[in-house]
C-alpha cells in the first residue's frame, strides 16, 4: 500500500469524522436557525396580541370608571352622554349605552337624540350574554351600526338606580387597531389579528381586502385547536410558516407568518457560512479553533451581561460577535428586550391611569357619602323637634306650651318640604331643565329685597351687611336671580363668623352688570378651590346648625349661565375671606316695575261638599280635619272606585284626588269625574315636575297641589271654587 493511499486513508480518516460531524453540526445549527426565527415570531405574534389587549384593557378601564357616574346611576342620559364624549375625547374611542334589548340609547358616534336603527340579533345576543354573565366581556369583529365600519367593542353590564340593566359598550375602530400592528418588521412579514370565529381584525398588507374574511383552512384549524407553530400558505399563496399566541384576555389569537422560502434562505446562507468556516477550519485547525475558543468566549459573555440586563430593562450597545447565528440572536434579544421595555412602559402608563380613574371613583363615592351624611344631618334636626313636639301634646301640654309645639311642627315641616323643594330644583337646574321667564329689572332693587327679606328670616342677623348698590338693568327671570342672589349671601353668612362684615355691590363694569358678594370669614383652601362649583362640594361650616347639601353654589353656576352670564370666586385663602362675583348682559335702558296682581281669591263659603281621595290613613284624617274646620262636609275614599260611588251618589262640588291610588290612578278617577261634569278637580300628589302637572291638566284636573299642601292653599283652592260657582 503506497504511502499516498495511507495519507489518503490518513486523511480519510481524520476528515470523515470531521466530515459527519460537520454535517450533524450543519444539521443542528439549521435547527437552532429556525428554531431562534420561529421564537423571534412567536414573540412578536405576543407582542401583538400584548398591544391589543392594552387597548382593550384601557376601553374597560374608562368604561369601569364610567359605570360609576351618578348621572348614568340616575337615569340622566344626556348630561352621561356629554360626560362620555369628555372621557373619550382623544382616545379614538365612541361610547354606546344599550339597553337590555338592544336598543340603542346612545352613542357618542353621533349628536345626542338621533334616531338609532333596529338592534341586529346578533346586538341582542351579545347584550342578552353580557347581562347574564354579569362581567366585562370583549366582543369580536362588529359591524358598527352607527358609522357602518368594522369595529370591536368592550362591553360593560351596568345597573341603574331604578334597577334596569344595561350595557355600556367602549367601540374601537378596527381600522385604529390594524395602525396599532408593529411596523419595524421585513415587508415580507404577515402580521394579522384573528378574533374568535377566525374572523380578520387587524392586517399589515391589504387590510380592506381582507378584513372579516377568514384564512386558509390549515390556519383556522389551528387558530381553533390552539397550535403554535403552523405551515399553511397564506391567502396571497405564499407558503408561510406562521406563529399563533392566543390572548387570554379576549380570546383573540395574533399571527406572525414569514414565507417558507425566506426562512430556508436564511438557512441556506447559514449552511454556506459554516461549509466555508469548516474548510478554513481544516486549513488552519490550530489557529481557527484558537480563534474560534477566543470568540465564543467573548460572544458568552456578552450574551451573558445582555441577557442579565433585560432583566433590569437595559441592552449593552450592540456588538459585531462574527458569528451568525450569535449575532441573529443578538438581534432577536435586541428585538425582544425593546418591545418589552416599551410593553412595560405602557402597562405603566396603563397603572398610572387606572389608578388615576379609581382616585376618581373613590372622590366621587366620598361626594356621595358626604352628601347622604349631610343629608341625613339636615332631615333628622327637623323630624327630632317635630318628634319632640308632638311628645308634648301628647302629654298634655295647653297654653304657651301646646302653642310653641304647634309653631314647632309648622314650622319644621315647612322646612323639611323646602329641603325636598330645594334638592329636586336643584336637579331641574343643574340639568337644564328649568325653564325661565326673563323681564327686564333693576338688579339693585332685587338685591336690596333679598338683603332685607334675609334680615328678617335672621339669616344675616349676626352679620353686618353694607349694600353699595347703583341701579343697574338687566335681563333675567327675577325668582331666579334672588334665588342666585339670595345662595351667594347665604354661603357669605355660613362661613363669616358672628360680627363679620358682609358687602355686596352692584355696577356697571365693562358693558356687563356685575354683582360682588364679598365676606371677611374663614376663606377657601387653595384644594378646595377649584373644586368648589361641583354639587355636593363644601368647606367645613363654623357651625353644624349653619350647614347645607352643598348644592348652592353649583345652582348658582348654572343659573348665572343659564342668562349668558359667568360667575367667579376668589380667595386669599384660609381666614382671609373670599369673593364671589357675577356677570350678566345689560340691558338697553331702565323699566319701570310692573304692580303686584290683587286680584283676591273668596273666602270659600260654609257647607261646600268635598270629596277627599287618599289611601294613606293619617294624612286622609288630618286632611279631612282641616275640611270639616272650613265649614266644608267632606265624603272620603281610600280608593279610586269608591270615590266614584260616592260622587255618583253624593254629587261633590270639588274633590281633591291623589294620583297613586291603590286599585286605579288618580287620572282615571279625573277622566270619570270630568265626564260627570260639575265638580272641581283637584290633583294632589307628591310629583311636582312641569311634566307632572301638565300631564295632570291634560286628565281633566283644574288644579295642581304638591304634597305637603299648606291650609292657605287648600283654602285658595276651595275659594278658587267658589269663585268659579
């Protein structure tokens, strides 16, 4: 055997080894190859799926914070739907308030009140399931009724204070979520956002060709059966391999899809780049492994601080290792760590404004709270000295006595009722519900009666009040504006101390009229401040007897903007007082007051017949009392149905009829009497709105009483009667 065949067969048998080696080495790296692209998909399919669910995250957590309005707790859609469009303004987000069939209360999507189209099934389904379950639930892709794109919504269950549930749904455009895809990947990349049924939301190529369609059936097979890693063509037919994550959050599955010969290219090159260093390695085996040794170790340890500094949220500056494979996974570490940095940033930011929107929730369950302790305060002062002083009767009391429990009971019902006056005017006002009747007055003259009307309640008693008033005319519905006037001089008096000064003016200054309510009392706290135009918003009073709902100063605010004007507040801060003023147009020039109507009602004439229609017992006794004292022969009924007995028998002159009856309502009572013909019709009832009353008038009642009537109305009403006869 020559010496060339054992060199031969020397070499043969120092490569072959070397050979099979290197193939099993190409093998295993072609591995590792793909197996670092497929990772580096799989993270970014998470990545995007993790920027979905932080938009539907944030829906729901300003959805959350807006199911804790009042205004939705109580039913007033309107001033909710303005709130709403605040809460959205800038987030490329509509809100839709649904009912619990699927109508259509509003969205933010169009103006308040427009007419909405009928609720699909499917709309009725997707609220039937979310009332059920009673949790937040994430819709798939919709087609939005309103502005007719593709949309998904995030929708919330919610009750109402008068027990109707409904569904608040934060809608995103599909089209805001598909601008959400991450744009720094190879134009090659399909990037795409499956809901559950397989339907597209999101796309990085030819999003409006494809949107709501569904992929090849290999692909939805997975989506389906929850695979990771599928080989399907896409619908351009490319063949692709495709990574698929699943949102546990929405159920929502995102895809990252490279084509298959873009990945076996990059395989291909890898092979190439090995082959080449196997030969130089054969070449220069000593000083190629020394190299090499030298080079990994040096790429191990940069690998190593890299890796350890994702955990702290910071990459070494990028480095060339001259190995492939190190470096692609140097990027996909790169890739990786910066998208979880920017990942962490926004849950952050997403932190920061959920906590942001809970302080706001909590604020307004403290209002809240404080309001109802206020109230409770204010209701149990007058119901204690009414309890006190029909304790006294009770005893016996006569003379003086008996005469200041009864002064007690009138007056302190007389104060109850104004609480309950005061808080549903105050939702009329703050609403916009109220109507005004302006006529032009002099705005001095009306603070110079309410100063002097308060004098003499005792309001100001303690205060000294300087007036320095010029006569000024303006344009306004005078009960409103002494009740503007009348608040500010009130909240003077509340927090400004026993011998404290009062000053009210009133000028013309810069084509306005302008009203200044100015105190030398406790001031305002610079926190306090800004918040002091809100409803149920009020500094602590110097004395509890002094306090109040804290609902003054926002009427004030809505009834001064109500007339086009402003109003303002300003303080040096605490015991340095503070200074309300008020602005209203002008108007041309000076009118004379209008006199007073005398027109005077008759004293109603002895042995009128009354018809008293009240299921309450008590009240039907007293009111009944106070009939028989005016001279008047009174025929009483529990119920609708035996006050129609009794006026077919009895033939009543006037008859007064509560609305909420127990068998049939007081408005079917007025139809049937009104066809009788010749009796009175009185509607007395607890509802006083202006929907109420005319809606009394519309059944045939000639006049409207609110609970509690005073004797002097039932007597206008008996004298109104007579008058009539």
């Amino acid at each position: 055997m020559r010496v060339r065949t054992h060199l031969a067969l020397l070499a043969a048998a120092v490569f072959l080894p070397v050979i099979l080696g290197s193939a099993i080495a190409i093998r295993l790296l072609l591995d590792a190859e793909r197996q670092a692209v497929l990772r580096s998909m799989q993270e970014l399919a998470r990545a995007t799926a993790l920027t979905m669910d932080r938009e539907l995250t944030a829906a729901l957590a300003s959805g959350q914070a807006l199911t804790t309005s009042l205004t939705l707790f109580r039913g007033d859609f309107a001033t909710f739907y303005s709130q709403a469009r605040s809460a959205n303004a800038g987030t490329g987000r509509d809100t839709a308030l649904l009912r619990a069939d699927g109508e259509q209360v509003f969205n933010t999507a169009r103006p308040y009140g427009a007419p909405s189209a009928a609720p699909s099934a499917a709309t009725r389904l997707r609220v039937r399931t979310v009332l059920e379950r009673g949790v937040p639930v994430v819709s798939d892709l919709i087609v939005g009724a309103t502005a007719r794109r593709f949309a998904v919504a995030a929708q919330i269950p919610v009750t109402l204070g008068d027990g109707r549930g409904m569904v608040l749904g934060q809608r995103i455009d599909a089209r805001r979520l598909n601008a959400m895809l991450p744009g720094d990947v190879p134009r090659s990349w399909l990037i795409s956002v499956f809901d559950r049924a397989g339907r597209t939301i999101a796309r990085n190529r030819s999003w409006e060709e494809y949107v709501a369609g569904q992929p090849r059936p290999a692909v939805l097979a997975a989506l389906r059966a929850g695979t990771a890693i599928v080989r399907s063509e896409s619908r351009e037919g490319t063949p692709m391999y495709a990574a698929l994550v699943r949102s546990p959050l929405s159920g929502w599955t995102a895809a990252v899809g490279v084509p298959v010969a873009e990945l076996e290219a990059t395989a291909a090159h890898a092979v190439a780049l090995t082959a080449g260093t196997l030969l130089c390695a054969v070449a220069l085996a000593c000083l190629g492994a020394l190299l090499f040794a030298r080079r990994l170790l040096r790429a191990t340890e940069y690998l190593s601080t890299a890796t350890e500094g994702m955990v702290d949220g910071w990459l070494p500056p990028p480095a060339d290792l001259r190995i492939t494979e190190l470096n692609a996974l140097q990027k996909v570490l790169h890739a990786v760590s910066t998208r979880l940095i920017r990942l962490e940033g926004a849950r952050q930011r997403h932190l920061a404004e959920a906590q942001a929107a809970r302080s706001v929730a909590e604020a307004q369950n403290r209002a809240k709270d404080e309001f109802l302790a206020m109230l409770g305060h204010e209701l149990r002062n007058p119901l204690g000295a009414i309890s006190s002083a029909i304790a006294l009767i009770q005893m016996g009391a006569s003379g003086q006595a008996a005469e200041r429990a009864h002064q007690i009971i009138g007056r302190q019902s007389r104060h109850l009722g104004h609480l309950v006056d005061e808080l549903l005017d105050a939702n009329r006002v703050l609403s916009g519900r109220v109507t005004l009747a302006p006529v032009p007055l002099d705005l001095a003259a009306a603070v110079r009666e309410v100063a002097s009307t308060l004098q003499t309640q005792g309001t100001t008693a303690e205060h000294t009040v300087d007036l320095d008033l010029e006569p000024v005319w303006v344009h306004c519905d005078p009960t409103r504006l002494q009740q503007v006037i009348g608040n500010l001089i009130e909240n003077a008096a509340k927090y400004t101390q026993a011998g404290g000064r009062i000053r009210v003016a009133v000028r013309a200054a810069g084509g306005m009229a302008e009203l200044a309510v100015a105190d030398d009392g406790k001031g305002i706290d610079a926190d306090l401040l800004p918040r002091i135009w809100d409803v149920f918003v009020q500094g602590k009073v110097l004395s509890r007897a002094k306090g109040g709902l804290g609902i003054g100063l926002a009427v004030v605010k809505s009834l001064v903007e109500q007339h086009r004007g402003s109003v303002a507040v300003a303080s040096g801060g605490p015991q340095r007082g503070s200074t309300f003023t008020v602005r209203l147009p002008l108007t041309g020039a000076a009118h004379p007051g209008g006199g007073a109507d005398d027109t005077a009602v008759p004293a109603p004439p002895p042995g009128r017949r009354v018809l008293l229609v009240e299921d309450n017992d008590d009240l039907r006794d007293m009111t009944c009392a106070l009939l028989q004292a005016r001279g008047c022969t009174v025929l009483t009924a529990a119920g609708g149905k035996a006050a129609l007995a009794l006026a077919a028998r009895h033939r009543p002159d006037v008859a007064f009829v509560d609305i909420d009856l127990p068998d049939i309502s007081g408005y079917d009572v007025a139809r049937a009497l009104a066809r009788q013909g010749g009796i009175r019709l009185v509607a007395v009832t607890g509802y006083g709105q202006p929907d109420d009353v005319r809606r009394a008038l519309d059944a045939g009642f000639d006049l409207h009483l609110k609970k509690p009537v005073r004797l002097d109305e039932l007597e206008r009403a008996l004298g109104e009667t007579a008058a009539v006869r």
